[in-house]
C-alpha cells in the first residue's frame, strides 16, 4: 500500500480517536481546564529531560512549537509552564477542534496549525518567526512513514541556540508480539506494520462503547536509533542527550502496571526490564 493511503487511513482513526479522548479517556477535561496549575503527567516527564538544557531549567518565555499535538491537552500544560507564541501542529482537524476549544475555555493564548509533522516548516508562516523549542511525545514518529523531512522541517525552525526534544515509544516496542514476550518483527527503520484497531490506546476506551473507532486501519513505521539520530544529524542539528526509561505514558504492554502516584506505567519486577521510552535533545548552532 502507497503512503498517501496509509496515511488516509491513519487520518480517519485519529478523528475518531479525538471524539474517544475528549470524551472521556483524557479524563475529566473540564476540570483539567479549569484547574490553571493542572500539568499533564506526559509534559512533566517530557519537562525532566528537557530542564537541564533550557535557561534557567524552564521554558518559561521560550517560544514553543508542540508537534502532533492531538487534543492541546500537552500543549496547554506548556502554556501553563510559561512557554511563550506556543504553537501546537497535528494534522487530525478534528483533533485540532478540541484543542482549540480547551485552549479557548482555558484563556490561553495558543495558535493552532493543521498539517503533516513532515512539512510542519512549509505549513508555518516565516512570518511566525522561529522557535526556541520544538517538542513531540509520546507516541508520535511511528504514525510518519519517514523523518527526513521531518528532521529538516524541526531543523528549519528551531532558532539558533534552540532546542528539539523527542520523547516516545523505544523502537524495541515496535518488533514485540502482542503479548511482548517475543520478537515478531524487524526492528530496522523503514519496517511497516498494518493492524486493525477497535479501541483507542486508553485503557478506560476498552470497556466503553465511546471508545469504539469507526475507522479502525491502521499503519506504523519502525523508526530505529541510527535512523533518528541520523536524520537530525544531517539536518544540522547537535545531539545533546540520548536517554533510555523503565516507564511509559500508556500502557504499551498487556503486563505493564500503572503507578497512580507518577501517572505512569512500568514493567512488573519478574518480567525482565526493557526500555519502554526513549529521549533524544538536540541543539541547533
């Protein structure tokens, strides 16, 4: 199958996805909303890479560019952070509908772009500046058949001095079986993988009838270490950090257990411990 269709299929899931996760499987987004302290779990570990490489620890006035965005549930937390011109970019209008409207009932001040994470630099106005941060999380690259484009849109943006961070799901997870016990496919960069999807990836969509998909197709890419780091790499871009977690944002495997207390999932002590998440910081000069 051609990308464009792949990736047509991929659109149709991830708008009904949206209306799964502002229903309800975000958890309660009014009171998200309303609470102006509330940060998200995903943006407080994607805070912890990205601290030490920011002025200051913060990205409190640091212009901030949130790349597959989904909701605005992350983007906001940014706002609420102090980021500055924040900006979110996902290509799902419906997903870009609610972000809007969270942003709207929460007074903040953030700009919405509907486009492909590859192109994100021809969809941006030059007018808009560049950005001192680019940030993506948390299931994110898999969805993009390849980063070249990616990288050197990431590239083009970033100001000089600034920072791109990228905190997602280990590539390993890409080639486990179901039940991730096993090898099942390659691991290399450029592997796709098709599948269909009844629920979302919310653990309260599995019993709930709101979180059934209409559109249930789907298509990921592997993309491994040397064909990240190498993408940015050749953008122009330093590699700062490369990090390696025993956590995760969602439950990724059937056997991870999930810790209230840190909003995370990890391995059970007698299963052996694999990375789940990885972050890369990269700089530009």
């Amino acid at each position: 199958m051609d990308n464009k269709q792949a990736l047509s299929d991929n659109l149709k899931s991830w708008e009904d996805r949206a209306d799964a996760h502002a229903g309800g499987s975000y958890g309660d987004l009014t009171n998200f909303m309303a609470d102006p302290t509330a940060i998200t779990g995903t943006v407080k570990r994607d805070l912890a890479v990205l601290a030490p490489y920011l002025p200051g620890n913060s990205v409190a006035g640091q212009r901030l560019l949130h790349l597959q965005c989904h909701i605005g549930t992350d983007t906001l937390s940014w706002w609420r952070l102090g980021a500055a011109g924040v900006h979110g970019l996902d290509f799902s209008p419906n997903s870009l509908k609610y972000a809007k409207n969270l942003a709207q009932q929460a007074g903040a001040q953030i700009k919405y772009i509907e486009a492909d994470a590859r192109y994100a630099s021809a969809a941006l106005s030059s007018k808009l500046g560049q950005f001192d941060v680019i940030v993506t999380s948390a299931g994110t690259i898999t969805w993009l058949p390849n980063l070249k484009d990616w990288a050197q849109s990431i590239a083009d943006l970033l100001a000089p001095n600034g920072v791109f961070m990228i905190r997602d799901n280990h590539p390993l997870l890409f080639a486990l079986d179901n039940d991730g016990l096993a090898i099942k496919q390659d691991y290399f960069g450029g592997t796709e993988v098709d599948y269909e999807a009844e629920t979302s990836y919310q653990v309260n969509d599995q019993n709930q009838e709101q979180g059934k998909l209409a559109h249930q197709h789907n298509h990921n890419w592997a993309h491994d270490f040397q064909e990240i780091v190498t993408v940015l790499r050749d953008a122009g871009l330093t590699i700062e950090s490369l990090g390696e977690e025993r956590t995760t944002d969602w439950k990724a495997l059937p056997m991870l257990e999930y810790d209230p207390r840190k909003d995370e999932w990890k391995m059970p002590a007698k299963y052996p411990q694999i990375p789940l998440t990885f972050s890369i910081v990269a700089r530009k000069a």
